[in-house]
C-alpha cells in the first residue's frame, strides 16, 4: 500500500521517542500490505476498529498510541490522518475526522 501522510507517523515520532520503532513498524508492514478489504485488516490487526468502512483505527504499543488512517482499498493507499497517545486520541472525533477527507 502507498502510505500518504508520513508527516504525521514522523511528527508523533518526534514528540514520543518511545514509539519510534512501533510506527516505523507499522509503516513497514503497512507498505507491504496488500489490504483489499477491512477484513484483511482485521486479520493482521484484530483489534482495529473499521469506523464506516475505509477509515481505521489501529493501537500501537499495546494501545497506548493510536493512529487512524484512510483506506483506499481500490487505489491501494492508506492516507495517514492522526497518530498521537491514547489520551490525544480521546479528544478527537475519528468519525468526523475520516469524513473530512
């Protein structure tokens, strides 16, 4: 999958030294995905949630980062829209976000 938004995985890596190599990580294994359904998604990633159908919400480091990203399964990308602690997470609205893209 091509990945849109790194900026926002390096931001978060920046802020929080100690999740470095989680999202370095999940960037990887995102890349070398082929995900054609959010069951694909759900496979590597049980505890994902799939909020509308593209849009996900993966748990990093034993949930306590979450990044949400859009998923375009045809055009085979994930556009990376927030990645920050649990905490942060907990202000934002992960429905309006991914439906603002």
């Amino acid at each position: 999958m091509g990945i849109v938004g790194i900026s926002i995985l390096d931001e978060c890596a920046k802020k929080h030294c100690d999740v470095r190599e989680q999202l370095r990580a999940w960037r990887k294994d995102a890349e070398e995905a082929d995900w054609k359904t959010p069951l694909d998604i759900k496979a590597r990633y049980p505890s994902a949630s799939i909020i509308g159908g593209k849009c996900v919400v993966f748990n990093v480091k034993g949930n306590q980062y979450r990044v949400v990203a859009k998923v375009n399964y045809e055009l085979g990308n994930v556009r990376v829209l927030f990645a920050d602690i649990h905490a942060e997470y907990n202000k934002i609205d992960a429905s309006k976000l991914c439906a603002g893209v």
